[in-house]
C-alpha cells in the first residue's frame, strides 16, 4: 500500500520535498583518532547548508561495543563519550596538549585499537579531574541537574557501565564481580553530560544553517547491553532475534538480540518505548525506526537453536504501538522481503518508507526501488550505510544490468547520475551518503553485512569536505530545481 505517484505527500517528518546527506559522526574529519562533535561536525554542517540540504542523517550515537557497529549499541539512550570534542576538554582543563598528542595524527581510517588504549582512558582521567573540580564543568552544566533531568535512564546507564569496566569490559553474562571501583559512576554520569552538552551545541548551530538531524533507532537491544541488563522484564528468555532462510542465505541469520516481550510492553502503554523515543526526538529532529518489519511480526529462534532455519513468525505490536506513541516525526525503514500487513500497518502509522536505487535494478514488476515506481511517500536512498559506494556497485554490475542502469539513471559518473534521479524522483526526501556526493568507490564502503572486522572505518579527508563546500554551489541549484530546499 503506497501513495501515487502522482499524488502530493506529507508526513510529520517531512512536511515539504527535501533533501540530505547521510555520515556517521565517526566518518568526519578532525585533528582526533575518529570524527567527533567539534569544530569539523560543524563544517559539515555549513557544508550541508550551503549546498542547499535541509537534513543530516547520522547512525545511532550510542556506546559501541564488539565490532564497533552502532547498531549494536551498549545502550539505546545513552551517547559515545568516544564523539566527545576533545579540543574542549584541553579549553576546560580536563586533558592536555601531551595526552591528546598520545593518540597520534589522524589517519584515513578510524583506529579502534588507539580508542580502547588511549582515547578511553583519557576520557576517564578527564571525568576523575572534573569530578575533584566540578568548576570545570561549568561550560557543560551542573552533572547533579543533569542526573535530575534524565533520571529515566542515567542511574541505569552509570551502574551498567561501573560494572562493566569493574568485570574487565566483559559481557554481562560472564560478570563475576558485583562491587565497583568509587567514583566509577560519577565518571560515567560526567562523561554523558559533556557529551550529551556538545552534542546539543551541534544541533544548536545545525538549527542555525537550517539543517535537521535525522537519527537512526534500531527496534532490538544489544544482549550485552544495559537496557537489557537492567530492565529483563521487558524481553522474552526462550527465544532470540533473526530472519528466515531467503536467497541470500539458506539457513536465515541468527542474529541473537533479545526480544521484546510485546505483551508485557502493552501493558503499560509501551513505556518504555515512549520514553526512548522521547529520548531520541530530544537529540534529532527524527528519528528512523530500523527493521520496521518487526512491529508487524517478526522472526523468532528459540534460544541455543543451531540456526535460524528454527524459527518462526510471530505478530508485533502492531497499530496499538503507534497509537500509544501519537503522532512523531518517524520514518520506517522497510527494506527486504516484507508481508503485505508491513506495507498497510507503516500506512495506517503515517509513516513513510524506504527506496534505495542500488536495489532497483534489475527491475521487476513489483520492485519498488527503480527510479520509475518509487512512490512520493518514500524516502530515496541512493545507497544506506549497508550498500557500496554508488561507484563501487555499478563497477560491480553485469554489462547487461549496468546498460539498464545507464539508462534509467542518465549520464554522467554513476554517483553524480544516481544522485540526480533520487532528487528528481517523486519521494518526499531524498539522501545520498557522504562518499556518494564525492564520487568514491569501493574503499570507502562504510560496512559490509555479514562481516564482523573492519567495518565503520571509512573518514573523510579534510580536502574531501572542502571538495564538498566548493562544489556547493551546483548542488544547490540541483535540489532546487528539484523542488527540493530553499
């Protein structure tokens, strides 16, 4: 169930035609071992701004854990102190030129190795400074105002993480330890104002450019993480996360995230849900709801089963879900095989889907990613964070579909052909990644599914930010002729 093609659509995320670009913060330049929140965030910002896009879409900003993804989040409400500016902390006395020069010149890919054996603990030393000197937090807030203000998931966050560093940074399964290290919770809570304060001075001068934030919610909890830890209630015991057998793989993927137990979520009108949604419209302006499919049913393994090939269907929450929620401003990502309920209940919600053009070829009947049946109430995608480069995926093509491609695109580099189809396509908001707009390939794929190592790596060059600035010009007059922006 979509809209005409034909037909005007709005939705409480998108109100009028618009357009982005989609980077992970991780992914931008700066003097440190990652991309953080300072002084580079903000170019990319104005870079957006000049170029005539109204929105930045971000992966989810929480703790990483095993393999770095941030869609396996360590929690769903609390921030990665690794985005913190560190250029501030040294302004505010918390860390100094020497420690900072201890994480070496930055590289053309993130280092995680240097984040857990440098950046960590400098971050720890500057808390344990602020905490004998709580002066010095002054630019960032009061930390006891801040626990007050955010007392629904703070306390939970700071046990969590005093814990898990008193247990050597272990999953909570194989915890032996109950006590914690004094101050330990204190550092955790100072280390989420600061971030939690620069992040807000981002969206700040983001509102200022007249750029949104999009953010990104993925539907199930990390098993090792504190949301499971601290509220088990919420989750089912006997089964775990998947999807089943398809094309691509013939025993499914068993992707082991805790369940939710829907039953004894609606009991209290989804709680737990409002409020991490509350969480996450107070950090952006909207938020994506990955896997959307599960809130229609979902792919259920039993717990130890050898193989997703176990499991089976069961019904999510379905409407009731989005009526406890009201009206927000949500976007549903929708990609893969869906049931026809998926299609009619993201309807009913109002919500609007997913097209990505590396998906819509070869074209089929019912494919609804090429560029001639992606529908106004969709959101199109040149590539996600899951996709190669547009350059990388058209190198990739047989000569056959590769001249279906060229035709349905246009001329021009693939990246550049892909990019004006998706701003002159019916879709209510249209994005392309960071390398896309630069014309990258393959070596700049940000993740690759099925692969643990080596993902979330990619950074832009300072010179690449400027290559987007100065090309800033023309990229504006392309979504405005679009009728897309200002």
């Amino acid at each position: 169930m979509t809209a005409p093609r034909d037909k005007a659509y709005r939705c409480a995320a998108f109100p009028a035609r618009t357009a982005g670009a989609v980077a992970h913060v991780t992914s931008l330049p700066g003097a440190g071992p990652l991309g953080d929140v300072g002084a580079a965030a903000r170019r990319w910002v104005d870079a957006l701004a000049e170029s005539g896009l109204g929105w930045w879409q971000i992966c989810p900003l929480g703790p990483t854990g095993y393999g770095d993804s941030p869609y396996q989040p360590l929690s769903t409400s609390a921030l990665n102190p690794h985005l913190i500016d560190l250029a501030e902390l040294v302004s505010q006395g918390l860390a100094t030129r020497e420690e900072l020069s201890r994480l070496g010149p930055p590289g053309p890919r993130v280092d995680y190795g240097l984040l857990w054996t440098e950046l960590r603990p400098l971050l720890a030393r500057a808390a344990d400074r602020a905490a004998r000197d709580p002066a010095r937090l002054e630019a960032w807030g009061d930390v006891g105002a801040f626990r007050a203000r955010e007392s629904a998931w703070l306390p939970g966050w700071c046990r969590f993480a005093a814990q898990r560093e008193a247990n050597g940074f272990r999953a909570p399964a194989e915890w032996g330890r109950t006590e914690t290290e004094p101050g330990a919770e204190t550092r955790a809570a100072i280390l989420q104002l600061i971030a939690d304060a620069q992040w807000s001075r981002l969206r700040e001068h983001a509102a200022s450019r007249g750029v949104r934030l999009l953010g990104d919610m993925p539907i199930y909890v990390s098993s090792d993480g504190c949301d499971f830890h601290e509220r088990p209630e919420l989750f089912t015991r006997d089964e775990v996360a998947g999807v089943p057998p398809d094309y691509f793989s013939e025993d499914g993927q068993l992707w082991g995230n805790p369940l939710h137990d829907w039953k004894r979520q609606a009991e209290d009108g989804f709680s737990w849900w409002r409020a991490r949604v509350d969480r996450d419209l107070r950090l952006f302006d909207a938020a994506r709801i990955d896997h959307f499919r599960g809130l229609c049913d979902y792919w259920a393994v039993p717990k130890g089963a050898a193989s997703a090939k176990e499991g089976c269907w069961r019904p999510g929450p379905g409407l009731a879900f989005f009526e406890a929620l009201g009206k927000r401003a949500l976007v549903a990502e929708d990609l893969g095989l869906l049931s026809p309920g998926v299609h009619a209940l993201r309807a009913k919600a109002g919500l609007p889907g997913m097209a990505v053009l590396q998906f819509g070829f070869p074209r089929t009947e019912d494919n609804p990613h090429h560029p001639e049946t992606i529908t106004p109430d969709r959101v199109v995608y040149t590539g996600t964070h899951d996709n190669d480069t547009t350059e990388g995926w058209f190198a990739g093509l047989s000569p056959e579909v590769a001249r279906e491609a060229r035709a349905a695109l246009g001329e021009g580099s693939p990246s550049g052909a892909a990019w004006r189809a998706a701003l002159a396509s019916p879709a209510i908001a249209a994005f392309a990644p960071a390398q896309d707009m630069l014309g990258l390939g393959a070596e700049a794929r940000l993740n690759t599914p099925g692969v643990a190592q080596g993902n979330w790596a990619w950074r832009m060059t300072e010179r690449q930010l400027e290559r987007l600035r100065e090309g800033a010009g023309e990229t504006r007059r392309m979504v405005r002729s679009a009728g897309r922006g200002v």
